[in-house]
C-alpha cells in the first residue's frame, strides 16, 4: 500500500446525497433533505497520500436506503446511524485492514464533535477536523477558537507557507498554531429534540489556523482545524496541507455526478445494484488519477485518447483533464463491451447492411 514504512495515510470521510427524484421504479429511495428530495445518503472513506496529496482507493463505501444500508463492510450500519456516529466504526475498520503506515482521519466540519473528540483519542486514531468557533481553554483562561485564530493573526503569528489557488485564482496560504483544551461536556441526544450533558476529562488539542490571502493580504478564507496528531509527526503547515487534500474526496463524487457517469440518472432499480456499480466508477476515478501522473510516450498517448474518446472540447493550455479522461473512458468501456458482445466484422457487416455509408471498406 506504500512506499515506505513511516510514511502517512489520509482517511479522508466524507458524505454525499444521492437524489433520485424522478425514479419511481427504486422503492427503496429515502427521504433526503425534504419530503420531495428523495434517494440515497453516500458516504465514502478515500485513503489519500500524506505527501503529497495522492488519492489511492476507497476502503470503505455505504449507501443508506430507506430500509437498509448497502455496504462494503461485513456488517453495514444501521439506517438510523448518524454521520458522526459512522465515523468510529470506519476508523476501527480501516484499522483492522493493517494498511501498513500511520493513519491519519480528515473529516470536515459536520462532525466537529466533543463527545467524540474525546472517544477517538481514547481509542488512539489520530484525526484533523474543521471546527467551529467552540468555547475552549487557552492558556488557562476561557475563550473561543475565533479569537484564539485573531490573536494569533494579530501578532503576526501566521507565516506564509505556500501559494494556493483560491477559486482559481493564486494566493498564498498563512499556518500557525496554539494549543487549546477541550473542556466543556459533551451534550448526547435522548429524543423528541432533547439533550442531555455527557462530562467527560479536558482533552488537550492543537488549533491549526490556516488563512489564505491575496497578494495585498485580505483574508479570502480561514479554516479552524483541531488536530491531535504529535507535532513530531506534521507540523502545522503539513498538517493544514493534509486538510486541503481533502478536495479529493469531493473531485471524486463530482465525477461520478457528471463526466459522463452521470450518476444521478442511473436506472438500476435499487440501492444494492447502484453500489455495484459506484464501486467501479470509484475505480475508474482512482485509475484515471494514477494514469494523469504518469509522463511516459505511453501513457500520453493513451491519455489523448480518451479524450478523443471523451468528444470534450479542451483549452490549448490544458488539453488532457480529468473529467475528460474519465468520459472518455466510459466510452472505451462501452465499446468493447459491445466488440466483446458482436465482434468487428459482425459489427461492420451491419453498418453495410444498414447505414453502407458508415461501414469500413476491408
């Protein structure tokens, strides 16, 4: 799985809905935002590359209908999971697969959880989450992670890492850090809209504080990250870096959406055969990126085309994109589906029966 013995994996969590309005053939559709929104809740764990951002394989894929959960693992959770709730499940699974390097889980703000904040580092997973601006101790005395991030920005704390691209445009990314401790007591759901306070011991945390400005040194952007990793093992300007390979993980449920997968306008008839089917498109995603870094005669060569294969029309300066390559190879898949099925001849014999004008002269 990789390289080297030290190196870091990224489990990178993430969700996503699947509408399927139109489709009334799927009886097993959920409801998903609101009564008219209905299909499926996705949620996917992409191991990525802690050097440099490399996505490698889905380890974990769950697809929630409205009477089971389709799932990769042995045992699916249930339906009433929450997102939250899925994620110590996943970590104990990935575990489990000795992938043969330290783990590292980003996961964004939806599950900034003190209850489980707590349950995690008991267990000892290592995670970076985006945050809210919570109540936490810092240096001893009560504040918000908001103005922990401002003094720290007022002290000029903040040191210019790296340039980025900020909605496409160039930008340079500001890290620091500070410790603070989460103190407060979680607060647990009993039903009918109550909670109830769940204490539980301080847990020391690192803020990871990353801003990205313009040249002229506006704030475009600030992303809180609490983080229990060992400064030994990422600083924080690593550790910032990590979060931002999270876009991996949403590159790649875009596709599945669009690119010529189409995703939304599937017509398998349940949840159970569009898993199937997303796991090859996943597949397809994670190829497609591994062949994109390959600079061989070869692989260029197969790049262009798929898309050819794609009919994209491309910018001079960016011919070859992902979104073409993986169209392109959809196109690829479905005609040799149809040569394994007919073969050429026979498949040339009914272009000069029917369409002469289309057949190939041999």
């Amino acid at each position: 799985m990789v390289d080297h013995p030290g190196d870091i994996l990224l489990a990178v969590h993430d969700w996503s809905t699947l509408s399927f309005g139109g489709h009334d053939s799927k009886k097993d559709r959920a409801t998903l935002t609101h009564a008219k929104d209905v299909g499926y809740d996705l949620a996917t764990v992409l191991i990525v590359r802690g050097s440099d951002g490399a996505p490698i394989a889905p380890v974990s894929v769950s697809l929630t209908a409205a009477n089971v959960a389709h799932s990769t693992h042995d045992e699916a959770p249930s339906i009433d999971t929450c997102h939250v709730d899925q994620v110590l499940p996943n970590m104990q699974y990935i575990s489990d697969l000795n992938l043969g390097a330290t783990v590292v889980h980003v996961i964004d703000r939806e599950l900034d959880s003190v209850g489980h904040w707590r349950q995690w580092s008991a267990d000892g997973y290592l995670a970076v989450v985006r945050a809210d601006s919570r109540i936490v101790l810092h240096q001893g005395e009560k504040t918000t992670l908001e103005a922990v991030a401002d003094q720290l920005r007022s002290t000029n704390a903040l040191k210019d890492t790296r340039e980025v691209l900020y909605h496409g445009r160039k930008a340079r990314q500001f890290v620091a850090e500070a410790e603070v401790v989460l103190y407060r007591p979680a607060k647990r759901h009993i039903g009918d809209g109550k909670k109830i306070d769940v204490p539980g011991p301080p847990l020391p945390l690192r803020l990871i504080v990353s801003e990205v400005r313009d040249f002229n040194g506006r704030l475009l952007a600030r992303w809180l990250l609490l983080t229990n990793v060992p400064v030994g093992l990422a600083d924080a300007a690593m550790t910032a870096l990590w979060y931002y390979f999270r876009w991996r993980i949403e590159s790649m449920h875009k596709l599945i959406k669009s690119a010529g997968w189409q995703l939304e306008s599937w017509l398998q008839h349940n949840g159970h055969r569009i898993l199937i089917k997303l796991l090859l498109a996943f597949g397809a995603c994670v190829s497609v990126w591994a062949l994109e870094g390959k600079p061989d005669a070869g692989s260029e060569a197969f790049k262009k085309l798929l898309m050819q294969l794609s009919g994209r029309r491309t910018k001079r300066i960016k011919p070859i994109t992902t979104s073409g390559m993986v169209a392109g190879l959809w196109v690829l898949q479905a005609a040799l589906c149809l040569l394994a099925r007919h073969g050429p001849e026979q498949l040339n014999a009914m272009l000069q029966h029917y369409l002469p004008l289309f057949a190939i002269i041999i």
